[in-house]
C-alpha cells in the first residue's frame, strides 16, 4: 500500500487496534508463517475428530493446575496447525478409542487443508505430568512433559466443522533430554509494587516450545509446547533443579524457553456478570541454552509511577475526559527500548476483552489516547510494557522483529477507570 502527502518526521500508522509510532517512509507489517505458502486454510476452528490413539503412556486425570495431568496437541511443520483436542479418558487408559473427540485450532488463521500430495503430516504428543522434587514453599515440584508421539504418513482432510478428522496413531516413547536450571523466582516477585503498589502475586510458569528449521528468524510460529511447569500462585525463593524435556522433532529445530511471573491486582472488578483482574507480568524468552546458562532473573524492571491526566493510575476513579494522557517513569532497572501502551475494556461478556495497544520508542514516556476511542461509561485499565528486547523494532517491522531473541519484557498496570 503507498500513502501519498505523508509529511516528515514522526506519525502513528494504525493497523487494526494497533498504534505504531514511527518516522519510517517503507514500514513492514508482514508476519512470518509456518507451513508452505500455497497452504489452503479454512474459517474453521474446532472439528470433530475419530481417535483411535495406541501405546500411550499411562492416562492421567487432572490433580492441580501445577500436575495437571496428560493431553493430547497435534503439530505440523508441513502447514501451520496447533490444535488441542477433547478426549475420553480415564486414569490409567493406554489406548483411547473416542469416535467423538474433538480438535480445537489454536493458530489464528483458521483450519489448514490437509494434501496427501503436498505431504502434508501430523505429529501426535502426549504430554504428562511429572514429579521432580519438593518447591521452596514445601510443595511438590512439577511439570508436564512430551511423553510419547507419532509422526503421521501424509493424507489429505478438509475441515468443515461436521465432517470427522480421522486419527489413527501408535504413539512411541520420547526420549527425555535433561536440563539443570536456577530460577530465581525472588528476583521477579521483588517487582511487584512497581508492577502495581497494590497488586498480589499472581502465578510463574514456564515453557520450552520448539523454533521449527532452527533460530535464524527466531521463535516462528507455534508449534505446541514440549515442556509446561506452572507454580502454585506467590511462590517465593529459588528452584534450582535438574529436569527434563521431551522433543520428537528432528535435531535442526530449536528449542526456546519462556519464564515469566504474573501479578495482579488484590480485588476483583465485576462488571455485569464477569469478574475481571487487572494484570501484568514479567517475561524472559530465549534459546534455552542461553536462558539457562545462568542463573533466570529478569534484565528489565517494569515501569513506574503511571498516571492518567496527571493523576494516580492505580487509584480507581472517573477520568476527567475520553481522551486522557497515559503517562510513566521509566524502570529503574534496564533500559527500554521500546514501550507498548494498552487500553484494555473490562466487558461483561466472556469474549475477549477488547484491547488497544500503542508502541513508542523507549526514549517517550507519555501517550495521548486519539478521540473516539474510549467509550462513554464504559471500564478500562492500562498496562504499560517495558521492552528490553535487543532485537525488536516496532517502529519498522513489529511482527517479524517481534519473534527475534531473546525477548524480554516488564508490565506495570492501572486500576480500573470508568470514562464520563
């Protein structure tokens, strides 16, 4: 697309809900894919799907968010799919025969056709919950690995919401490929008052998801994860453990890690029917030989002192007017190179909150919201984002500099505020 009579110096380009500021002349919204590029894809996000799934390892009921159990994801490399799907089960179960399973399509972009020409194939993962220890808190230390898997002959399926995807799959162990860790879990909660002066911890979590054909573009898609471990919310301290990770891909493809700790505010806002929490978080992403070369902490604080029209964010009240100045210190430790500013409205239904977002270079710490786009008596609260990664330049090319490592990332958040 060409914008004529643009004139020099700095502009927002808007794209959907996004606001990216920049002086740039040639800008690139183009985003990286998965699959080969004559891919068909259809405006289909579950199916219904025939199991018949052999050699599992033994089946595992849901116990706590933390040991949540097995699941079943279906991958591809040859077109862009992950998919969760809905078994019958039952603790123990090393076979699943379910003519009434379903499969939900995760990627964004619908449903890929399926052709037995182009040979297009399917990897089946079982992931599992294992023990590994004890948590800094007394709990029991746990995660959910790639247990076992099978990598389909190709075959061809159209998805149309009614006809069945046909899963016929012997599933083989997976190797387990050890990793020792040091996650100072201190060193992220230590930010909670900056995150929000009243705000609680929430959870930390952390995932290994493979980068398929290797790291040249970074983290490319999403292929499913290999690894999960989710702790009990406001655990403390240090885990230093030795665990592991089950990967069925072929050896060029990457492996990244993702460690983050969640905060969020200390009351609920309920607006009709819904309770909502405002929330930020703390992320570190990279290759995971890098993330645990040492010990895992973040590199960025998150920003700080965030007010609207001047006055104290994290206090709820009715703004002054539907076009406020969002405004922030900067962390106190990093340096940003980049913020992202959200807007998000609390609603009352349970469709996704409706979300506005707005990237600015790291030297502002200020954005004025355009007219029409806060509502009248409607709920919102802003997050604000500190940007430590190296590599992203939103400012040119945000979607595909966006995947670069390693990525690294510090919220502050408001409380509610209700416009006039």
């Amino acid at each position: 697309m060409r914008f004529d009579n643009v004139p020099d110096g700095e502009y927002f380009l808007r794209s959907s809900r996004h606001y990216f500021l920049t002086r740039e002349r040639r800008f690139d919204l183009g985003v990286n894919r998965i699959g080969r590029p004559d891919a068909v894809y259809v405006p289909v996000t579950e199916s219904p799907m025939s199991a018949e799934l052999l050699n599992l390892d033994p089946w595992q009921d849901y116990t706590s968010i933390s040991e949540p159990g097995s699941s079943v994801q279906l991958i591809s490399a040859d077109v862009d799919l992950y998919s969760t799907s809905s078994l019958w089960t039952q603790a123990g179960d090393t076979s699943i025969v379910d003519p009434n399973a379903y499969a939900y399509f995760s990627t964004g972009y619908g449903a890929p056709v399926l052709d037995a020409s182009k040979g297009d194939r399917l990897y089946v993962n079982q992931l599992n919950s294992v023990q590994a220890g004890t948590l800094p808190s007394g709990g029991t230390l746990a995660y959910q690995s790639v247990v076992s898997s099978a990598h389909l002959p190709s075959f061809s399926f159209t998805p149309d919401g009614t006809t069945s995807l046909p899963l016929e799959a012997t599933l083989a162990p997976v190797r387990q490929t050890p990793f020792s860790l040091e996650w100072r879990l201190n060193e992220f909660t230590r930010w909670r008052s900056d995150a929000n002066p009243s705000g609680t911890l929430s959870y930390p979590s952390m995932a290994l998801v493979p980068a398929p054909f290797g790291y040249q573009h970074g983290w490319v898609g999403y292929q499913g994860e290999l690894f999960n471990m989710w702790l009990p919310r406001g655990e403390n301290g240090v885990i230093a453990s030795r665990l592991a990770y089950g990967n069925p891909y072929p050896s060029n493809w990457g492996v990244v890690g993702s460690v983050g700790y969640s905060f969020r505010s200390a009351t609920p806002v309920v607006v009709g029917g819904r309770t909502h929490y405002p929330s930020g978080s703390i992320y570190v992403t990279d290759r995971l030989d890098h993330l645990i070369a040492g010990p895992i902490q973040p590199s960025v604080s998150p920003p700080r002192e965030l007010r609207i029209d001047g006055v104290d964010a994290y206090v709820s009240r009715v703004v002054g007017s539907n076009q406020p100045v969002i405004d922030w210190r900067a962390p106190v430790m990093g340096t940003p190179r980049n913020y992202t500013v959200s807007v998000i409205q609390l609603i009352d239904t349970f469709a996704a909150n409706p979300t506005v977002r707005f990237y600015v270079p790291g030297d502002r710490t200020q954005v004025r919201l355009p007219p029409g786009l806060l509502l009248p008596g409607s709920t919102y609260y802003v997050r604000v984002m500190a940007e430590g990664s190296p590599n992203y330049e939103p400012s040119r090319a945000p979607y595909v500099t966006g995947e670069l490592l390693p990525i690294i990332t510090a919220d502050t958040f408001s409380a509610v505020f209700t416009t006039p």
